[in-house]
C-alpha cells in the first residue's frame, strides 16, 4: 500500500516536472528581457529538474521489484538538494553580474537595488 | 515565421531520426566475451588483490605505462608554470569577492566535492574512480574559490604556488619511489603483488594501487591549482614584464 502510494506521488511530481519544464521554455521565448528570462530559466531549473529529481527517488522506493532501488533514491534525492542549492546561486551570481556590467538594457520601474545600495 | 519553420524542421528531424533508430537500426549487443576479457574477470581479484579491474589494468597490469603518462603529465605541468612565472613573486591585493550569498552557497559546495573527491580517490581500488579523477574533482573546489572568493583569499591562507608545487614534486617522489622500490628485492619495476600487501588488517589496499591513487590524487589536485592560480594572474603583469 505504501509503495504504491510513493509510487504515484513520485510520478505526479515528475509529471508536474515537465509542466514547469515546459512553462519555463515559453517563458524563455516569450519573455521581453534579460532578467525576466533569467527568472523562467530559474524555474526550469528548480521546479522543472528538483521536483522530478524528487520524483524519481519516490517512484524508486516505490517499485519493490527495482534492484538498488535505495541507491537510486539516495542518489536522485541528493542531487536534487545540491541543484537546489546551486541553481538559484548560479542565476542570483547571474543577474548580479549582468548588473554591474551593464551589459544588458536596466530600465527597472522599482529599483530596490539602488535604494540597498544607497544606505 | 521563418524562426518557426527552422525551429518546426528541427523538431521534425529530431523525432524522425530517434524514430528510424528504435525501430530500425539493430542496436547490437556482443553476446560472448573475448579471452583477454574473460582472463581480467577471473583473475583481477587473484592478480592484483584489487576488484576494480579498471584500476587493476591501470596501476598494475599496465602499471608502467602509467607512471610515465604520469611523468608527461609533470612536464607539461612544469612547462606550463615555466611560462607563467614572473619576477618578484605572486602578486598580492585586497580580496574583493561576490556577494554574501554565493559566498555561503560555495562554502557548502566546496566541502561537498572535497568529500566526494576524497571518496573518488581513496576508493579507487574498490569501485570505479581513482587518483585522477579525485584530483581534478578537488581542483575544482579551488578553480571555484577563485571567483567567488577572489585568489587573494586562497594566498592569504596559505596556498601560495610555491607550497602547491612542492606538494605535487613530493607526491611525484613518492609515486617513483613505490614504482622502484620492488627493484632493491630484485622484482621487475611496478611490481604489486609480490612485494605490497594485499591487505591490511583484513581490509583490502590492493597493495600499490591505493598507494599510487593517494600520491596521485595529491599531485593531480596540485598541480592543476596552481595552474589556476598562475592563470588568475591579470594580463597587464605580464605585458609591464614585457616592457622592462
């Protein structure tokens, strides 16, 4: 009961995945700018790789008959807190850069950045 | 429209050709295995006290040819430096940095491939990985401090080039030294069994290949920092040496 319980959570979770996957690249080609594109690449990365990722160890401590099912677990499941640790720092050091280089257009209608950077 | 029609092509060449692969290319698996194969499998474990047999091959079937790639490794290493060096010494500035942020993650991050490069490394012998391997994992760590941290920080502690190159001549020493030293019992150089052990306590050290993998991942890591750290420097240095 339980494993099959795991089982259909972790394919909802991979299924979801794609959705978010899927969000992410129209929002890659439909968004006007740099930043905003950043935030839908951001997406992909988290919700369309760490949710499935999570998925998969689910699905995996869900099939009984798998051989190595717990490292298959073990091994989805840290991969998936290492990228959900790296990837928001990878589009956070970005932006940042982009930023101070002003080598993308900045025309912002809030900027809170200048306000912290003015203190 | 005309994006869409490349991208529409795309998608359809894609599709089409993971299509004509599943259902018509015959995608062959070997069925029966070769002698040299089947002599590796029965005997690696018999051989070389080591069940990885890639590393087995590596450090003892053909352990020779290592050690000299090893020694090429070195020069190229030693000319690299050679190239980079400048008078007075590693320049020295006030570490600047990214932002809080991405300084914590990187602490996280960098004690992470720290521990699993020492896993790559000192289980080499029993899974697959190796000295190699592991170090170019740990260089990493450092190719990533560089950045995040500035190089300033890595020279204030004390991983200066110097100290890094001392580090990969000892190693290398001692890597000569495990592949010569079955000499003064008479044995052929880069013998393993006859003259380490096996096991060591009950746990299998695979006799010279967890020594090799140790000195190897201490001079790979290294070497390939300080070829991080001779690459930081800026351009300008050299081009003022120049001018003098």
């Amino acid at each position: 009961m339980i494993e099959a319980v795991l089982f259909w959570i972790g394919a909802f979770l991979f299924i979801l995945g794609g959705v978010f996957d899927l969000l992410a690249a129209i929002g890659m080609i439909r968004f006007p700018n740099f930043y905003v594109r950043l935030h839908a690449a951001t997406i992909g990365a988290i919700y369309g790789a760490v949710l499935p990722l999570i998925g998969i160890s689910l699905m995996a401590l869900g099939i009984p008959e798998l051989p190595g099912r717990y490292a298959v677990a073990g091994a989805s499941f840290i991969t998936a807190i290492i990228l959900l640790v790296v990837a928001p720092v990878g589009s956070h050091v970005l932006a940042y850069a982009a930023h101070k280089s002003k080598s993308v257009p900045w025309s912002p209608v809030v900027d809170a950045l200048e306000k912290d950077e003015e203190k | 429209m005309k994006r869409v029609i490349i991208l529409i092509s795309i998608l359809a060449v894609t599709l089409l050709s993971s299509l004509v692969i599943s259902f018509v290319a015959e995608i062959t698996v070997p069925r029966s295995l070769r002698d040299l194969s089947k002599y590796y499998i029965a005997n690696t474990i018999i051989d070389t006290a080591s069940p990885e047999s890639v590393a087995a091959i590596v450090w003892d079937y053909r352990g020779l040819d290592t050690v000299y790639e090893t020694l090429v490794l070195y020069l190229a290493i030693v000319g690299g430096l050679a190239i980079f060096t400048i008078k007075g010494g590693f320049p020295r500035g006030e570490p600047m940095g990214l932002t809080e942020l991405s300084r914590n993650a990187t602490k996280i991050i960098v004690l992470l491939i720290a521990t699993v490069s020492a896993a790559i490394a000192f289980h080499g012998h029993l899974t697959p990985g190796g000295g190699f391997p592991g170090g170019s994992a740990l260089a990493v760590a450092t190719m990533l401090i560089i950045p995040v941290y500035s190089v300033n920080i890595l020279l204030e502690k004390g991983i200066t080039s110097t100290k890094l190159v001392a580090i990969r001549g000892f190693a290398l020493t001692g890597l000569g030294l495990v592949a010569l030293l079955p000499v003064v019992k008479g044995l052929e150089i880069v013998t393993n069994q006859k003259f380490y052990p096996g096991f060591l306590n009950g746990v299998v050290i695979s006799g010279s290949i967890s020594l090799y993998n140790l000195l190897e991942f201490l001079a790979v890591a290294s070497g390939f920092t300080a070829v991080a750290l001779y690459l930081s420097i800026p351009e300008e240095l050299y081009k003022g040496e120049v001018r003098d």
